[in-house]
C-alpha cells in the first residue's frame, strides 16, 4: 500500500513499484494530488493500481484497506509538506501528519503487517555543525510544526520498531525535484509554489513574473543557500530498493535510517544559472532578503544507501532541469 500515492514522489514511486511487478493499493485523499495521476500512472505502466480515496486521519476507514486487503508492505507517504502553512495552523499539521501515522500503525499493529517505509526530510537535521550529514547528525530544534512532524514521526516509529510489531525504513530525502521522462506526471504544487525548481520553471514559461532569490549574503561562495538537489526518479527507485529489503528480511535492525541525496550541494544561483544554459530561457529573477527559517548550507552523505540499500542516484543536475521544464511545458 502507497499512503500518498498520487502526489508528487508518491506517484513516481508507484510507477518504480508497477514497472518491478509489485501490485499496488493507493490510499489518497487527494487533499494536495489530482485523480488525473491515476490515468497517468496507467498510461506509463500499462497496469492499473487500485486506488482508495481515504482520509488516513479517519480511523475506521484505515483499518477497513487492511481488512479488504491483504498487504505485505507500507510506504507511507501522506502528509501535509507545507513549512509556511505548518507555521500559520500548527495543531492541523499534528493532528494530519501524526494522527495518519498513528492511524496507519495501530492498523498494522491489528491486522500484523509488519513493514513500513517512512518519508522523512533532511529537514530533521536543522542548521548542520558538520557537512556532509550523515545519518548519525543529531536533529536540532524544529523550526517549524511541519518539520517536528517527522522528528516525532520517526521518533514514533523508533518505538513501534523497539516494541517489536514493526519493521522499518526511514528515508530522509533531500531537495527532490524533476519529473518523469515521460512528463506524464511530476510536481503539481498548488497555488504560489514554496520550493525553489517549481517556482523557476513556473518563472520560466511565465507563469510567474519573477523569481526572488531569498538572500546572496550567506556564508557561501556565492552567497546564495546551497541544497542537494536529487531526482524524484532516483528517490522512487530507492523506495523500491527498501520495499524489497524489508520483505526479504535483508535489514540489519528493525529501525533502519537513510539519507537520499546525491551529496552534491549547488547553490540556488548555481540551479539558476544551470537552468538557464539546459534551456535556453532567460530568468526573471532579483535579488531579495532572506526567507526566515532557511538553512545556509546543507548535503547528503548518501554513503550508508550507496553501500547497505545498493542505491546511488544517478540523474545529474541538468536532467533534473530537463526533465522538470519538459513537464512545465506540458501542463
Ligand atoms: C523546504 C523545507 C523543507 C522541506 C522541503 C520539501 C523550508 C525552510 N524547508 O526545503 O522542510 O522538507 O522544502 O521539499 O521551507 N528559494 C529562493 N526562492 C524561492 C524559493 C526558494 O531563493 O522562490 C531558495 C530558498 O531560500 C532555499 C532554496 O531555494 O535556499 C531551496 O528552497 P526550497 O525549494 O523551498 O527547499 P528547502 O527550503 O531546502
């Protein structure tokens, strides 16, 4: 089951899975997904998952799925993902974020399907002392409810693991951006986008006028915050990998944590610049003060998946790039 499966790496993940023989069930409210995604999925895959429009957070419609259906493995994508929305409605972030989660184990805990796979954020980490970050990095104080979601989200799967009714994996993604090479699906963000590629490329076809660069005094050699940019096609394989590592009992602990990421940093100009040469197109953009909240600098150490998971990303920057302007320009 894809809790979340027709979101933006929900659905890419759906595809990995379809396309490696997995049959799929998806759980979607379709709070933040369109039902366009389902035929999408379809047209690439040539299968058909089944989809469940549920709200995870109601309780007796969760356990119904696991009651329908027989399911051996969990990936749970579902959440709320928005940092400025967290910030204004905390207790809706909790209440989504958490009480889905909850719902979604006590379900497991009943019905004994014992594997999860858990989307997680670079975000636990907060502003890093050491770079790369490896898995080890300790968390620092959330900055916002969004990001104490999945510090507590994991910290609740910790115990689900501990007490022995459940096997996991956490995946902490970095900057996920792309699309499918199809640009039959990718990221459809709704209203203003927050995250930097969607709003450039959106920028790019003229969607928006201009792009703000949100702060060039950082402590960095241009100024500008620098991520680790990594495609959603690399992070869905690597779903795929920890689905099958839990099944097959390969996992080492019962409460195992990976980093996805490339661990490669580019800055925010270096993505502009970058995008600007993949695509020919002149962008829009100014210089404006910091967005509150940022982290000046941050990469993956990817190490433990390239060696433990047998993952390695391996779509550059300018595929990234490709791959989200042939998706712009076709929505
Ligand atoms: C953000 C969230 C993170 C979440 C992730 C999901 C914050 C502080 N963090 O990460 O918790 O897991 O999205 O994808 O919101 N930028 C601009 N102009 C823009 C938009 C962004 O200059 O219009 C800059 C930002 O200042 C930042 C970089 O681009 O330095 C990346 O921003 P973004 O894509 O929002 O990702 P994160 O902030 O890293």
């Amino acid at each position: 089951m894809v809790t979340g499966g027709l979101g933006y790496i929900g659905s890419h993940t759906v595809v990995e899975l379809l396309q490696a023989g997995f049959n799929v069930i998806i759980a979607d409210n379709l709070s933040n997904a369109d039902i366009f995604i389902l035929s999408r999925i379809q047209e690439i895959t040539k299968r058909e998952p089944v989809f469940l429009e549920i709200d995870l957070c109601d309780y007796e419609a969760t356990q119904t799925i696991f009651q329908q259906y027989k399911i051996d493995a969990v990936i749970h994508f579902a959440a709320l993902k928005s940092v400025s929305e967290s910030v204004a409605n905390p207790l809706f972030y909790y209440q989504n974020n958490l009480g889905s989660l909850m719902n979604v184990l006590l379900s497991m805990k009943k019905y004994r399907v014992r594997n999860i796979v858990f989307s997680s954020s670079a975000t636990v980490y907060g502003e890093p002392d050491k770079l790369p970050v490896t898995e080890n990095s300790p968390f620092k104080k959330a900055l916002s409810a969004y990001g104490s979601t999945k510090q507590m989200g994991e910290e609740i799967l910790e115990s689900s693991a501990a007490n022995g009714f459940a096997d996991i994996i956490v995946l902490r993604y970095f900057n996920p951006v792309g699309a499918h090479e199809s640009a039959l699906i990718g990221e459809l963000p709704r209203g203003i986008p927050n995250n930097l590629m969607p709003f450039i490329t959106q920028t790019g076809v003229g969607k928006r006028e201009k792009l703000t660069v949100f702060g060039d005094d950082y402590n960095t050699a241009d100024g500008t915050c620098i991520r680790d940019f990594i495609h959603v096609v690399d992070l869905a394989k690597a779903h795929v990998l920890a689905t099958e590592r839990l099944l097959n009992r390969k996992y080492e602990s019962a409460f195992e944590i990976f980093n996805l990421g490339t661990g490669n940093g580019f800055s925010v100009m270096q993505l502009i610049n970058a995008f600007q040469r993949v695509t020919g197109t002149t962008l829009n953009y100014q210089i404006g003060g910091r967005r509150a909240g940022d982290i000046e600098c941050i990469y993956a150490d990817a190490s433990k998946a390239n060696r433990i998971l047998k993952w390695k990303a391996e779509l550059g920057l300018d595929e990234m790039i490709r791959s989200a302007w042939k998706w712009e320009n076709s929505i």
